[in-house]
C-alpha cells in the first residue's frame, strides 16, 4: 500500500518533493496546499488536487504525512507544531542553534495529537548531522570538522538581493582548499572562520547603482559577510541567467582521529556531497523519512524525532532481507 503525501507550500523544495514521490513507486502525492490562490499554481503531477491551506484539516483522514516545505526563519517553527497535531509531519528546519526548541514544541504537539513528527531533515542538518554522530562516537579521541560548498547560500542569497542598488545576487560558499587538506592530513589544525570559507558573490545592479557603495554594503554586512573573505562580481542579467540559475551545493564532513595505548595510529573519515540541487537532494532525504514516519506510525510511536532517532532500515523500501542479502 503506497504512503499518501501532503506537500505544503509549492516552492522549489515542494517541487523537489513531487519529483521524488514520482520516483518512489510506493508513494502516492495526494494534495499540494498554498496560501495562494490554488487556481495559480500549477502542479507537475496529473490530477493530483492544489488546496488552499485554511482547507487542510478536511484531508486528516486521507494524507499519512504530511511535508511542511516552509522556511525555518518564521514558516517551520508555527507551521510544524499547529500540524503535528493533525498528521503525521516531516520538515527540514534548519537553524541549527534553534533546533533544541523547535523540537520541544514539536514534540508536545505530535504527542497532544497521537501523531509523529520528524524535522530538521535533509543534509545539513541531516546527512551530515548523523555522519558527526557516527564519527564522534567510533573515534572519540579526534576532531570534527565540516565544510560547506562550493554552493549557493540561499540565505546569504537573499541578503545580497536586499541591498539597495542590488537587482539580482547569488552567493557561492566555498572551502578554503589548504584549510581542507591541513584537515584531511589528520593534523586536526584550529580554524577561524575566515580559515576555513570564503564567500563569492555575482551581482546584477540596478540601473545608475553606485558599485562601490553596492561591494562595501556586502563585504560589511555583519553575520553574513563581514567575517570572511568575501569577492564581489558585477555581472549582466544574460550572464546571470546564463551561469548562475541553478541551486548547487554540497560539502565535506571530515573527522580524524587516534587510536592505540599511544595515539601511535591516525585515521581520518570523509563524507562528501556534491549536489545538482540543493533543494531536490533535501527533497529526496524527505521522502526517505517520510516511509520511516509512516512505519513508525503504524507501528504506535507518537512525538517528536531526528534523525539520530530512526533506524536505517525504515528509510528503504526493501525488506530486511533484502537489505542483509543486497547491501549488508
């Protein structure tokens, strides 16, 4: 019996949820809801019906999970907890140091509703959340280490666009390519923040915009720019539509570590990710965990989970033997 899925909010993460269902034969989208008008958005999948959100709690009985694909700024944290008493949620906070009290209101309202809740969901915080899980807990005499990009921040994204004088922007986080290999020599070097990133930015101004003001706004721009070494490009709009449309990213999490009576032995972890599309990988990641809130559900598990809380098993569509004869 296939899992019948939700989407709410129909912007690239919601339609990277959609292509994801269509490449999981044992899930079934069942509705798209949005705050907009439902006649304006169009959906890729035929016949599956757009509702608009006030509507959503006429489908309790016919979605098993549904994926809240909101913003964690101010969608995720009212959004997760009024639904988590409805339906079983999925969503992919990820304001990492918000997540302790996100999860607390989460959890209260699944367990108030008998449902169960899974966030911050995706690759980071997610993927590479349980790879510094593993690594910690199999080398504990080491160091951790992550990496982002190269990639669009769509945050830092965002706060170029609102700039005065900015008509377009995108921001690529990028590895300092000697703080990666002091780290992969197992050395386990102390970083700053500027060690270990830089920032690099494409431009479109508006007409008549004074460039230089535009490049001091951004290189000074505190919690965004002004800690790192930050380059600016002015380009055209064909420029940048041409080069810079897309949402890649992707990054490292790598740990070394010692081990023997003497430290005598070092070992170094690397798990790397190099994605097309931020979105349509956190997309995927989704999905997986939806199958696992549908079993957990079934199963009579009620509250709030991460993913350090749900086997690997519940993730895949094989069965367990399956898994111990194809992939163990």
């Amino acid at each position: 019996m296939s899992t019948r899925i939700g989407i709410l909010g129909y912007g690239n993460l919601g339609r990277g949820v959609e292509c994801a269902i269509k490449h999981n034969d044992d899930m079934e989208l069942k509705a798209v809801f949005t705050r907009r008008d439902p006649k304006t958005v169009k959906v890729l999948t035929p016949g599956v019906e757009v509702a608009n959100v006030a509507d959503i709690e006429k489908y309790k009985d016919s979605i098993d999970v549904l994926i809240i694909c909101g913003g964690s700024a101010t969608d995720l944290p009212e959004m997760t907890p009024k639904y988590a008493k409805m339906f079983n949620v999925i969503d992919s906070f990820d304001t990492h140091a918000n997540i302790p009290t996100h999860f607390a209101a989460v959890d209260a309202a699944a367990k108030e509703g008998g449902k169960i809740a899974m966030i911050s969901l995706g690759w980071d915080p997610g993927m590479f959340s349980v790879m510094r899980l593993y690594d910690t807990a199999i080398l504990g005499n080491g160091s951790t280490y992550t990496f982002w990009g190269k990639g669009v921040s769509q945050g830092h994204s965002d706060a170029i666009r609102r700039v005065p004088g900015v008509k377009n922007g995108k921001q690529y986080t990028i590895p300092v390519p000697e703080a990666l290999e002091a780290v992969r020599s197992g050395s386990n070097p102390e970083l700053t923040t500027r060690q270990k990133h830089t920032r690099e930015c494409f431009v479109v101004l508006e007409e008549g915009a004074d460039a230089a003001k535009v490049e001091e706004a951004i290189k000074t721009m505190p919690n965004y720019f002004a800690d790192y070494d930050t380059t600016v490009h002015f380009i055209s709009e064909e420029e940048f539509a041409a080069n810079h449309s897309g949402i890649p990213h992707g990054g490292f999490v790598i740990h070394s570590g010692t081990t023997g009576w003497n430290d005598e032995n070092k070992h170094v972890i690397e798990y790397s990710l190099k994605l097309d599309s931020n979105p349509e990988f956190t997309s995927s990641v989704l999905i997986a965990f939806a199958r696992a809130a549908k079993r957990l559900s079934d199963e009579g598990a009620v509250g709030c989970k991460t993913i350090f809380d749900v086997a690997p098993a519940y993730l895949s569509p094989l069965s367990g033997e399956e898994l111990r004869s194809h992939l163990l």
